[in-house]
C-alpha cells in the first residue's frame, strides 16, 4: 500500500454540492482537488497528475463531455466518472462513447460514488498488472493469454467471451465486478439481449468450474457477480 494519497479531479459548479464532495472524499483519504467549471477544470489537469476525474455534465464555460474529449486528447487512460441530472438514454451512451467508466446520475447518495470510485480503482490496479495473465483460481489454473483453464492434467480450451469474461472475474477475484462494466468490455453495448447472453456465459463458467467446491461465481443483487475463490497471501 502506498502512502501516497490518490489524486481526483472535481468539477462541479455547484458549490455547495462541490464543497460536500470534496470534503467526504478527502476524509476517506483521498486527495480531492475541486474546480468550477469544465475552463478551469481543463486548466488543472494540464498542470496536475490526477490518478481520476469525477465531471459533473452540465457547468460553464465548458461542459463534462466537451472536458472529457478534451482530456481525452492528453490522456486515454485517466478514468472519467460523469455526474448529472441527465438520465436520457442517448447521454449515457454519449458519455460513454466519449470513455466514461461510469455515470452516475442526480440525486445520488455520497457513498454511492465512493463505491463506484473504488471499484474503478480496483479495475484499474488489475489493468496494470499486464504481466498477470495467469490466475490460479482454486485448483484450477487459467491461461487468459491461450484461453485455456486447466485443472490437474485436464485442460480445456475456452472461447474467447468465455475467456475474456473469466479474465474480468478473476482480475477482480472476491471483488465485485460490475455488470454494466463487464458489458461495456466485452459486449460494447449493455442492451437487454447483451446482458441475457453475460448471464448464459455466467452459467457456462459456473459449469466449469464446479469441480473446486471452493470456487463459486455468485450475484450481487444490482450490481454484478463476484468470483469467490481462495485467496493466496502475498508477502
């Protein structure tokens, strides 16, 4: 764990929203820089290094997603966090074309964004490690490169939705991954018949795996699925 603290960018132009936001973020330890409008926002990203940036769609001057193809131009990687009182399909998916790793929309509960902060987080801990693409999972030992899950002498070839989707949940072993995530990753749209054909791959894995008692895929009501599997202590 490093003691440096991790950097958000906030813009908000409501300031009593913002205020609130900032200080609940910096007394869960995060370093929370606010900005009022999307000018000012673009200003401080040029001169920080921000590890995340939570943008509120409507402000001045410059809004969210005008920010966010901005920043977009200067870093591909930083992730983008949309708040706004816009609920219309079309906003959602323009942010998300614009690569927003998640949207939350008004009014919305403090620890809420938290939780949605941190799993992005999360997420992108598990991208980091490019060097892990072999993940011991129980008995089971999973090859995300060749696609193969292998348990004792017996291997078996995956496809590559059942690969990939195995890929997210072990990344995130005992953590939650997000559905709306593992569709926008895998299946790019997370349109009512993407997200039946996640569930049938669900099962599909569930089945392969049900050799290890100790290792379960199971539903996290509203939000996802969790891969349950022993963990191993790093020193």
């Amino acid at each position: 764990m490093t003691d440096e603290k991790v950097k958000i960018l906030l813009c908000e132009d409501d300031e009593n929203l913002g205020m609130l936001l900032r200080e609940y973020l910096q007394t869960k330890g995060y370093d929370a820089d606010l900005q009022p409008d999307g000018e000012a926002g673009y200003k401080a990203f040029t001169r920080n290094k921000y590890d995340l940036c939570v943008f509120d769609v409507m402000m001045p001057k410059k809004d969210g997603f005008s920010l966010a193809a901005d920043i977009r131009q200067m870093n591909a990687e930083v992730p983008i966090i949309f708040l706004t009182a816009k609920s219309m399909k079309e906003d959602i998916l323009q942010g998300f074309k614009l690569g927003a790793d998640d949207y939350l929309s008004k009014p919305f509960s403090m620890e809420e964004l938290l939780y949605r902060i941190e799993s992005i987080l999360r997420r992108v801990k598990g991208k980091k490690a490019k060097d892990v693409v072999v993940y011991n999972i129980g008995k089971f030992v999973f090859d995300a490169q060749k696609q193969m899950l292998t348990l004792g002498d017996e291997s078996k070839k995956l496809t590559t939705k059942e690969s990939e989707l195995l890929n997210l949940l072990a990344a995130n072993a005992n953590n939650i991954l997000e559905r709306n995530f593992a569709l926008k990753t895998i299946w790019v749209d997370d349109n009512y018949f993407n997200a039946r054909s996640m569930d049938v791959y669900i099962t599909k894995l569930r089945k392969l795996l049900k050799d290890d008692q100790n290792v379960a895929i199971i539903n996290i009501h509203g939000k996802g699925y969790k891969l349950i599997t022993p963990q191993e202590k790093e020193e």
